[in-house]
C-alpha cells in the first residue's frame, strides 16, 4: 500500500493532466490503471485502494489549499485549485523574493543580483 | 545608580548606531567570517540588554542600588500593595517602557518563528507534490524550472537541498557537488536559527541601523562560511564558475526572471518592505566573489582573540553594570 504522501502526489498529478474536475471513484480507477501501466501486472496498490482512502487523501488536500470540490453534485467533483506551472511559480516567488522576512525562510546559493552584478559575472565567466 | 543608567544608555546608543555602520563598511569580516559572525551576535544581544537595562535601572533608582534590590523592592509593591509613591512619573514610565520593549521583543521572536515554520511548511507541502527525488544525494530534490536555482529548506529531519533542472543542466558534476556542500553547510551548521534571530530583531525595530546592518551582515557571513566550506573539497575555480552561472542565470529584475511563460506571479504578502533586500544580497555576492578571486590570509591569530576579548567585555559590561551594587552609584 502507497503512503498518503505519495497518493497525494498521485492524485495531484492525475488532476493537473485531467482536463475536468473528478470524483473519487474516477480518481480510484485512474490510480489503479496508473499502476497498472506502470509495472504490467495489477498492482496490489489498485486492488487494495479504497474510495475512503482517495476521499481521505482528496480532504488532506483540500485542508492544504491544494484542490476543491464542486459542493452542488453528489458524488462530489474535486478539482486542483491551481495549476502544477502556477504552483512552480509560487515556489520559485518565494525563493526570490527579497522581503526581509522572508530571507529566513530558506537559504539561497546565490540572492538576487543587480544587472551589472549579472555582467560582470558574465565576463568573468568568459574569461575563465 | 544613576550614572549606571546614562552608561547603559551611552552604550545602547553606541551599539545601535556608530559600532554597527563602522564593522558593516570594516573589510575584516570577509577574512575571518565566523569571528566577524560573533561579534555581530554579540552587538544584538549586548544591545538589547544595555537597552533594556539602561530604563529599568533609570526606573528602580529611588527604591534599590542595584538591580536585583530595586526589582526585588518593586516586586514587593506590586505584589503586596506597598505604596508606591517613591516612585515618580518618570521613573513608572522607565520601567514601563523597560517591560513593553521586553514583551515585544520576545512576542517578535516568537511571531517571526511562527510565521517561518508556517512558511516551510507550505512550501514542504509544495516541494513533496512537486519535485522529485534527485540522484546526488539524500534529502536533495529537483525541481522542473528551467532558470538555476538552488536554496536549501531547513526543518530538522525533514531538511531539504532543492536544486533546478535548469541548474543541473548548466552545471559540470564538480561544480554542482560545489554548491551541495555550500547548501549542506547552511544545514550542518544550523544558520537558519541565525537568520530567524536576525530577522526577528529586524522585524521587532526596523528603524533603528544596526538590525538592517547586523541581517545584511549575517546573511553574507553565513554564505562565506558555506563558501569557505565547500572550498575544502573543490577548487577555488569551480565554486567561482557555479557562483557565476547560477548569477548570471538568474537575473534580478522583477520582471520575467522566470523562464515560465505564466503570466503574473502569484503575489504573496505583496506591499511588504522589501526595498533594500536586493542591493543588500547583490552586495553579498559581489562581496563573496570578490573575496575568492583575491584571497586575504585569515585575521591574525592575536586579533581574533582581541575581537573575542571584545565580544566577552560588551556582554560583562552591561551585566557587571546591572548587577553589581553600587558599582557607579
């Protein structure tokens, strides 16, 4: 049986790529045809997996800020919120932002550079 | 007494202004970043207590002749009802000012604390749907984004190293085991308790020069110290060839220094004052290439340890000052 990190991390991928918003019994036969496909044989992860844990797994994510769910069908129809290319995007604003407060959230190999910073760096880069 | 808090005082002043613009334009720190590192610490924390310390002393000076005579006298007052008419206005306003500068430091610290791990938990929560697991290493990620990145995420055993396609593209194997060790060293080292502490005294008194100084200071510090330790299985050229990619490559321009084509970044916390965060790290790279590419010796055995000596003398002083009774007075 897959942990919860990485059914999450399924199910997000299944959203990203599906065009529409799914229910969890959908969600339950793409994962199982997913592992499927992944080593030929039914996976034990398909025969196994329960609608309750995709449902557990779908509440985990919505929690997060991650998916939500159309509230007027039943069974209900959950959807990712954004974009994996937009979620990227919101990593990678927060690695470069410069806010004070947030330069102690991580630790960048290089901080923002100013553009003669950038050239002379190139130069360098040329010469060595 | 008296002339105990104007001491206090002189030394608050000194420590929030003079002492820290003249280490922050000082060329020594790049020789010896760690020694430079305590003396920072030192300068804060000195700072804080002389600050503190120079109102409550101010305040307790009609009821005791030290500090822990006037406090426990106060103590008395408050908790028996004793009159406090020994005390006059200034002096209540002294201690009360003494005790709102107390709490806000230690709410701030705890704020920025919690606004921090709220901040790596979500990005933690982003990273484990997001990248994937990289061949170079235990707990490094990569992550599908074409410019060259690298930072590391610390929370304990769930640390991380997360490193960009686009960098790994860029770089030679030498060099990017350069910039894991720099990124490791961060995590070995423990740096982000030091960035939280900085950014927290910055967060609690924004105004006052030596908490913008004393970060800018302590965030460049902590890259030399990584650099430093990343030289000792690398070459110089390697690590100044991944300093220079990974700068060259990712441009600071707000404007499209991402290689996304995704329109408009999701704005987080916009409006916060960010202005002088960008010069301050351009500074720290120009700094850190600088110092490779013309290595100075270390400071002098003997000046290390003065720098020490000072260090150990500015956290005596206002201690000795508080507690020692009568010492001025």
């Amino acid at each position: 049986m897959a942990s919860l990190g990485e059914l999450e991390r399924a199910v997000m991928d299944l959203l990203w790529a599906g065009q529409e918003a799914a229910t969890a019994n959908t969600l339950r036969d793409l994962l199982a045809q997913s592992t499927l496909r992944q080593d030929g044989t039914p996976g034990h992860q398909g025969k196994d997996l329960a609608v309750t844990t995709v449902l557990t797994v779908l509440s985990r994510l919505e929690r997060k800020g991650l998916v939500e769910r159309e509230r007027g069908t039943r069974p209900h129809r959950y959807q990712a919120v954004s974009s994996r290319a937009d979620h990227t995007a919101e990593l990678m604003h927060e690695v470069l932002g410069s806010a004070p407060d947030r330069e102690a959230v991580l630790a960048r190999f290089i901080g923002s550079v100013t553009d003669t910073e950038a050239e002379t760096l190139r130069k360098l880069l040329g010469n060595s | 007494m008296f002339w105990t808090s104007y001491l206090l005082a002189v030394l608050a002043i000194a420590l929030a202004w003079p002492v820290p613009v003249l280490l922050s334009r000082a060329h020594w720190p790049a020789r010896s970043p760690f020694t430079a590192m305590l003396l920072w610490q030192t300068i804060a924390l000195a700072g804080g207590l002389s600050m503190i310390g120079a109102m409550l002393v101010y305040g307790l000076e009609p009821i005791g002749d030290n500090l822990l005579a006037g406090l426990t006298a106060l103590a008395g007052m408050v908790l028996h009802d004793a009159p406090t008419t020994e005390l006059g206005f200034w002096h209540i306003f002294a201690l009360s000012a003494a005790a709102l500068l107390t709490a806000h430091l230690v709410f701030t610290l705890l704020l920025t604390y919690y606004k921090i791990q709220r901040q790596r938990r979500r990005h933690r929560e982003l990273l484990d749907l997001l990248a994937s697991p990289s061949a170079d290493g235990a707990r490094t990620v990569v992550i599908s984004v074409d410019s060259p990145v690298a930072y590391c995420l610390p929370g304990g055993a769930r640390s991380v190293t997360v490193l960009s396609d686009g960098l790994m593209a860029a770089l030679e194997p030498a060099e990017l085991r350069a910039v894991l060790i720099h990124e490791n060293t961060h995590l070995t080292q423990r740096h982000h308790l030091l960035l939280w502490a900085f950014a927290a005294w910055r967060q609690a008194l924004p105004w006052l020069p030596t908490t913008r100084l004393a970060q800018e200071a302590v965030n460049s510090m902590i890259e030399m110290l990584a650099d430093d330790v990343a030289l000792k299985t690398e070459s110089k050229a390697t690590l100044i060839k991944a300093i220079a990619i990974v700068a060259s490559g990712s441009p600071g321009a707000p404007e499209g220094r991402l290689a996304f084509g995704e329109p408009g970044l999701p704005e987080i916390d916009a409006g916060q004052p960010g202005a002088t965060g960008g010069t301050g790290s351009a500074r720290t790279t120009a700094s850190r290439v600088s110092r490779l590419l013309s290595p100075q010796p270390p400071l002098p055995e003997a000046l290390r340890a003065a720098v020490l000596a000072a260090c150990l003398l500015l956290l005596a002083l206002p201690t000795a000052l508080l507690i020692v009774p009568g010492l001025l007075g």
